[in-house]
C-alpha cells in the first residue's frame, strides 16, 4: 500500500503557522483524545455547575460527542479514531468550538486548565450519576476539591498482551509527557507551587500510583482483581495509573497530563504519545526488554514532573541504562536531577525514526520549538498572575488560549 501524502497545519498557541508536505505510514497507529475543560464565570473565573444545560445547546460537528465529566462544572470531549494528526486536530477544533458556542450562550466561557483557580472547596456538585455517589460514599473527603482535568490519549493496540508490553516500555517517559503538559499551577486562589497542581490532586485516590510492571495478563488481571477485592476500586473505570490498557476499547491509554490550553498543544502530546508507543511496539516485537523502573523510583519522578512542569529539573530514570542503537533496553536505573527539557530531547531522540517515518517529525519539533520560546501552560499562568497577583488576569489568560485555540 502507497503512503498517503498530506497538508499539516496546527500551531500551539498563535494560531497557523506551519505547512508541510508529510507522509502517513499505512501501519501508523489510531489516535483518539479525551479532553476534560471546565465551565467558569468570565468575569471571575470561578465555576459554574452548568454542564447538563451547555451540552443541551452545544450544536454542530462534534457535539454529539461532549459528555458529562464528574462534577457539574466540567464537560469532556472524544475525538473520533485517526491516524492523521491534522485530521485529530481539525476534531479537536470542533468539538471545542462546540462547547465553547454553548458555554457562551448562556454567559459562561470554556476554560482548558488542569484546576480550578478560586478553588471548589468541600464535595463539588457531582453530575447526576449513580456512580459517583458510590464513589463519594466509599470514598468520603476524597472527593473534595475533585474536579481536576486531564488529557487522556488512546492509541490502538489490540493484543493486551502486547499493550501490557508497551505499558511497560513507556513508564519511565510519562513523568517527561507529565511535564511538558503542565497547565496547573493555580488553584484555590493561589500558586500552588507546583506546575501541575492536578497530579497530587488525583494522587489522593489509592488506584493513582504509578503503572506496575506487568508480567503477563494473568499478572494485571490478577492485581485488577486484588484492588477490587480490596476496594480500592468500585470498577475498572477507577484503575488511574497513568497507562492502562483500556477495558471498553482495543487501546493502551495514556492519562499523564493536564489538559492543554490549546488544540495544538494537544496534537502535541499525542503525536509524542504515539511515537512513544510506536516505538516501544516495535521493541517489544524484536525482543527489546523494558527499563525495570523501580516503583519508588518512578513515583519520585512523577512527584518531580509535578512540582517542576518542564520550567525546572526532572529526575533521570534512564541515565544509567544500557543503550543499543537509539534505544534504551539496559536494566539499570539511576536518579539523578537534569534540566527537564534535556529529557524531552532524550525522548524526541527516542522517538525520532518513527515520527519521522509517519511525517510526523517536522511538525511536532517546530511545535516543540514554539513551545520552549512560548513558556509551557503553567509557566504562562505563572508569568500572568506574576504581574498584579490577581487571578483574574490567569483567567482571561485561560479564556482567551482556549477560545482562541477553538478556531486554530
């Protein structure tokens, strides 16, 4: 089968920019994104419970697909399936757009920010959702102050052993994935100091550790089986480890970010998120074992990724593994602090025959390039609030990202 060549266009966060010629592997893997935004006061940036009335008046391409979130201030996104990345952003457009015109009809602005900025203390108003109410029964003061939004990523894979595989392969990346995706560092009226205020937030539930190392499917239906007799989950919708094979999908979903403040940014990730994923299926197929990143280890550098975002240092898992190729395949770990975005160049690096065998290569570094002059999302909410000290500047730095970001 030929290659299907292609027009890319998507930038991060002022609009087109960038046109190039790329081609698309026919045994490129399928993409979809879920993205959680919340619903605010424009003139306050505080939320508002309105989700049930703007998913009734959201209208056009990709409406049908905004869904209820857990608290009422929130509305999600699904993309449709793609393997073309400027197919995904033109649905992540739509459906934005969507949310966006609804939220706007009745006075309310859609914001893309991993937290809400003046807080929501106590138990949010839970969407009407039997599910939930487990969820806060069981789980009691958990559930204050939830109401925190990520950017999950599937990519399809269909064999769960093979995905268990590539989870393995991709745990030490995520806490670089954590970084870069950062857009939270505002919440309950303040600097939280941490880029991504989201990450502890949804640490608090006992399913939210890092992803183990699986040996086998038996081995994850095993301890799936455990955390349900144990109670740590109600269903297998709770397992929140940052990859986790998907149970109503033939997909591995990534759930390391916030979610960004623009469509491009979440083309992004997901390009990023593929080519990880791509590039650990092909390991897996020729034989290459995955890093054995000790869990203490990995749950230091997803605590790291958190507080620094991509601004500060990160924690190298990798450093001290064996290297065959452009690959990492060593069993040795050492954790040792580097400039955050030395590893995101380590992972570009990794990822660089896939992504530029797909065509993706071009568009994902001019990207990245647009981001490192840009300031990531939590450094560009720092630099706002950092002026007078007032939230209402974040706001209408997240409000006016998140619009803009509906149209390019």
């Amino acid at each position: 089968m030929p290659d299907v060549t292609r027009e890319v266009r998507f930038d991060t966060v002022h609009g087109p920019s960038l046109v190039a010629q790329a081609t698309v592997s026919p045994t490129t893997l399928t993409l979809g994104v879920e993205e959680e935004f919340l619903l605010a006061d424009p003139r306050t940036g505080r939320v508002v419970p309105a989700a049930r009335e703007i998913r009734e008046r959201a209208a056009g391409p990709g409406a049908d697909r905004l869904v209820f979130e857990l608290t009422q201030f929130q509305l999600e996104s699904n993309t449709a399936v793609h393997t073309s990345l400027r197919d995904l952003h033109g649905d992540l457009l739509e459906m934005r757009r969507a949310a966006a015109g609804a939220a706007a009809s009745i006075g309310l602005a859609l914001v893309a920010c991993g937290t809400a900025l003046d807080g929501n203390p106590g138990v949010p108003p839970l969407s009407p959702c039997p599910r939930y109410q487990a969820m806060l029964r069981e789980f009691g003061a958990i559930m204050d102050g939830q109401g925190v939004c990520g950017c999950h990523v599937h990519v399809g894979i269909a064999d769960r052993e093979e995905a268990l595989r590539v989870s393995n392969h991709l745990r030490p990346w995520l806490p670089v994935l954590q970084a870069l995706a950062a857009n939270s560092p505002i919440a309950d009226g303040r600097d939280t100091g941490y880029a991504s205020w989201r990450a502890p937030m949804m640490g608090r539930w006992p399913s939210a550790e890092p992803p183990p190392f699986f040996r086998s499917v038996e081995h994850y239906e095993s301890l799936v089986a455990g955390m349900l007799a144990g109670g740590t989950i109600l269903d297998r919708g709770m397992i929140y480890w940052m990859v986790r094979p998907s149970d109503h999908v033939p997909t591995l979903e990534i759930r390391a970010a916030d979610v960004c403040p623009t469509a491009g940014e979440t083309v992004l990730l997901a390009g990023l998120v593929r080519g990880l994923a791509e590039t650990a299926l092909r390991d897996v197929r020729a034989g290459v074992p995955a890093p054995e990143v000790e869990d203490t280890l990995l749950r230091a550098a997803y605590w790291r990724a958190a507080r620094d975002g991509v601004d500060g240092e990160a924690l190298d898992l990798l450093a001290g593994a064996g290297v065959s190729g452009d690959k990492v395949c060593g069993n040795r770990v050492c954790g040792n602090r580097v400039p955050a975005w030395r590893l995101v160049d380590r992972l570009l690096d990794h990822v660089r025959p896939v992504l530029e065998e797909n065509g993706d290569w071009t568009p994902l570094t001019d990207q990245i390039e647009r981001l490192r002059r840009s300031g990531s999302g939590a450094a560009r909410q720092r630099a706002a609030y950092a002026r007078r000290g007032r939230l209402c500047d974040v706001a209408e730095l997240l409000m006016a990202q998140t619009a803009a970001s509906c149209w390019a």
